[in-house]
C-alpha cells in the first residue's frame, strides 16, 4: 500500500537535504518530484494542482525552526497537507437515538460490497454493537448465500427473502425486524452493477425512501484509482451518501483512491478494507493514513491490533513469566499464533516507525523463518516445550524434533540457542535495559519483529517490555482485551 508513492516521496526529501534553508530555487526541484509522485499514484489531477499550490505556498513561507533540517520541515508541511486533502480527521459511524441505526451500503459489483458488509458488521460486534444484516441483492447469483454464510462465520443473524423477492420489500421488513428484536444496527446489502444504471440507481432510490438510512455508504474499489473519487462523486449528487469504505487498499501500492475521493466528492471515507479476511477492515485515520505515506509507520493501529488480539491476564501472566525467565516453546508458540491472527508479518512491522524501508524478500525470509520455528516447536513433546533446558542437552531429542519438522539437526540446535539467548535478553528488557539483539530466529532477523539484517530497534521502542506499564482497567467482562507482549 501507498509502496511507489512513498519511494517517489523520499526523492524529493533528498533534493532539500544539505540545504542551509528552504528557499524558492531548491524547492522547486522537491516539488517537481511530489507532484510527479502524486501524478503516478494516479491522484486526481485537480487535486495534484491544489496539493502543489498549498505545498508551495506554505514552504515559502515557513520559517526554519532552529535544529530542525529543510528536508524535515518539508516533509511536515507535506504530511499537514496529505492530512488535509484527506479529511483531517476519522468521521465515526453515526449512532441513531432511537436504534436500529440504518446503513445502507451502495456500489457497483466486484468491490466487495457483500465482504465489506459482513467487515462492517464484524467490526461492529466487536465494539459490542449487535447488528443485522439484510440481504436485497437477488440479482447476482449466491449473492445472498455468500451473505449467509460470512454471517454464520461471524456469528451476525442475516435477514434474506431468497432472490424472488421485492429487493424494497425485503429491505423494509428487515428493518422492521431488526426494530422489533432491538437490534443496535441494521445493514443493507444492495445491488450493484458493472456500471451505473438507471435502474441501479432508481432502486437504490426507493430502498433509501422505504427505510431512511442514517448512514448510505458507497463501497469503491482503490484500484480503480481516480475514477474512484468519480464514482463517489456521481453517486453523492444522484443519491446522497454520508461516506465511502474503501476496498483493496492492501493491493493497491499507488493509493490515488485515497487521496481523491474527499477532495472530489465531498464524502469522507469512513474505513477502509486492508484484504480479504473478514477481519481485515480498519477506521479510516487522515493522520495514520498520511504517517505511513511518509514512511513513519503507525504505531496507534498496531497498538489498536494488539488489543483485539490481546488478553490483559494473559499478557500479565506473560510479564511474570519474561521477568522470572520461565518464558518457554509453548507461550512462544501462542505469541506467534497470536501475531498471525493480527495480519501478515509485512503489514506489521510496516506499521512500526523505521521499518518500511524492509524489501519483499526480507519480509518472505522473516515469514519464512517464523513457519520453520513453527514447525519445529509443534515437533517438540509437551515436557520439551515447557523445558527448552532438556533439548540444550540432548543430541538424540534434537534429532527427533529435526526429523519429524523436515529440517535438520543444527537448525533446530540454532532454534534451541537462539531461544535461551533471547528469553535472557527479554528478562533483561523486562527490568528496564534493552541491549542490542542477535540474530533471531535463524539468520537474518536483528529484531525478534524484524526480517532481514541486524536493523537497529526503532526510535521510541527502546526499554519497551510488553504489557508491563498497561494500565488494568475494570473488565465488563472476562473477554476484556489488553495490549500482550509480542
């Protein structure tokens, strides 16, 4: 996401770099390469001149802060700017007085309208809002037993009449049904097309007439770009919607959907869906948004991911066990699994400051060396696991465990010391010092985080120890989530 703008960015923080000032001679060579930077993540080209005139405009007249370099206050007034253009700030989801809270979900087929239903539900849920869903679309084949079944795997009731049905009438008494079982929230499921139609329109319509949405949400595929923030734009003056869900945006490396579609529309885009698992949808952040542009990761959503993933006991438990070195296979077994269920191991580490730079070929070798480690332990016997001491001392236990993974012995030996070295090191970042890491897992890794040489810890995540300074907040429940050491 956003690879090719970033890279086109950073060219233009290198022609202010060794600059005394910033002045109008070398800042227009920096500009030259912003807007063809913005011009290639296909950006609307109205918005590239305004971005370009409020850059330029504000540059000039910037006063040079004192200890602060040229290239860094550009990048500042460039990353103000990208904030701007894409709204400011995150526009939550209204909540209606009197529930259901209506929304209504719009757009053409093949966005992922039917997924990112079922997203929007399932992030919903999570925030304790229960919710309907309400299949209308009996136009597209299984397009309502694709809604049933994302339901059942989320566990959120859908409403469906089967494909003979009014779509209006089906939308009506899905409202009414939800009314009646005190639902949070209803979510309407629409038909698309492959383009805009008259009859597409004139149905969604009626539909909006019948059950008065609170939220009409257009769905927009990012790799369409520009004609992104056109679609929404033309859906907005013909029927009226409150905001867009963005799809695809983890496939899209230009990003030109995001920066076009609140300055085109008018619209702000309210989440926007980060791949195709059903849990891959994110509140839209302007501020986040431009910090990973930039290449400044974004340290709030992986603390946001932690916590959904993340039990505040168990992470306690887990902090015992670092400061006591008891840390062994099967809790380190559980973190990694836990680490998997918060997305790939490039989209993580590019959300930790000073990590972007990673090439694909480092994150595969970090995937890689974290399935061989995974292999390895699942290899290992209960007692084994609890007591990585047995193995140090044991060639025949070692050569079982590299037999039965497929690896050989002096790999799983590497694992063994590997793992002693580092359940020291996290004792030792437990009381407070964070001395430099070996290499993890097998060659490679300088971060236990991190694929791909001896990178240095991220500014900020020195003397970082997990959950030790969590806060422990009262629990609602036992489900209570909490930031986990990762």
């Amino acid at each position: 996401m956003f690879d090719a703008l970033a890279d086109r960015l950073e060219a233009a923080w290198k022609k202010l770099r060794g600059q005394d000032k910033i002045s109008q001679s070398n800042i227009q060579d920096a500009l030259r390469e912003v807007r063809r930077a913005l011009l290639e993540a296909d950006v609307n080209l109205q918005v590239v001149k305004e971005f370009i005139s409020e850059v330029e405009a504000k540059a000039q007249g910037a006063e040079v802060i004192a200890g602060v370099r040229p290239d860094q206050q550009f990048i500042k007034i460039v990353y103000d700017e990208l904030v701007q253009v894409m709204g400011e700030t995150n526009v939550p989801l209204v909540q209606a007085q009197n529930p259901p809270t209506i929304v209504l979900m719009a757009g053409l087929q093949g966005t992922g309208k039917t997924t990112a239903t079922a997203k929007l539900a399932l992030h919903l849920r999570k925030i304790d809002r229960t919710c309907l869903m309400v299949a209308t679309d009996v136009y597209r084949p299984a397009a309502i037993e694709q809604l049933v079944t994302l339901g059942k795997q989320i566990d959120v009731p859908v409403f469906e009449m089967g494909s003979d049905a009014d779509p209006v009438e089906i939308a009506r008494l899905g409202v009414e049904r939800g009314r009646a079982e005190k639902f949070d929230t209803v979510i309407i499921d629409t038909a698309g097309r492959l383009q805009i139609d008259a009859d597409m329109m004139a149905e969604l319509a009626r539909i909006k007439e019948v059950v008065q949405p609170h939220e009409t949400l257009l769905v927009v595929d990012a790799m369409t770009g520009q004609e992104a923030a056109n679609l929404t734009r033309t859906f907005h003056e013909q029927i009226g919607i409150t905001g867009a869900i963005l799809t695809k945006l983890d496939g899209d490396s230009r990003g030109g959907a995001a920066l076009s579609v609140r300055r085109i529309s008018g619209a702000p885009i309210k989440f926007v869906g980060v791949g195709e698992k059903v849990e891959a949808l994110q509140p839209f952040y302007p501020d986040r948004m431009a910090s990973r542009i930039l290449g400044m990761g974004d340290v709030l959503t992986l603390v946001e991911k932690a916590q959904e993933e993340f039990d505040l006991a168990d992470a306690e438990k887990m902090q015992e066990k670092i400061l006591a070195a008891k840390f062994d296979f099967t809790d380190f077994l559980k973190q990694l699994r836990l680490l998997k269920n918060m997305g790939s191991l490039g989209g993580i580490l590019k959300l930790i400051p000073g990590m972007n730079k990673l090439s694909s070929d480092q994150l595969q070798q970090g995937e890689t060396q974290l399935k061989r480690c995974e292999a390895m332990i699942n290899s290992m016997t209960q007692e084994e696991r609890k007591n990585p001491d047995l193995l140090a001392s044991s060639p025949s236990r070692r050569r079982r465990i590299a037999g039965g993974s497929g690896y050989k012995e002096a790999d799983v030996s590497k694992l063994v010391s590997d793992f002693q070295k580092m359940r020291s090191l996290m004792q030792q970042m437990g009381q407070g010092s964070f001395p430099g890491m070996p290499g993890m897992f097998g060659g490679g890794m300088g971060n236990p985080l991190a694929a791909g040489g001896n990178r240095p810890t991220p500014p900020g995540w020195r003397g970082y120890s997990g959950g030790a300074s969590a806060k422990k907040k009262p629990k609602k429940d036992k489900k209570k989530k909490g930031f986990g050491t990762l």
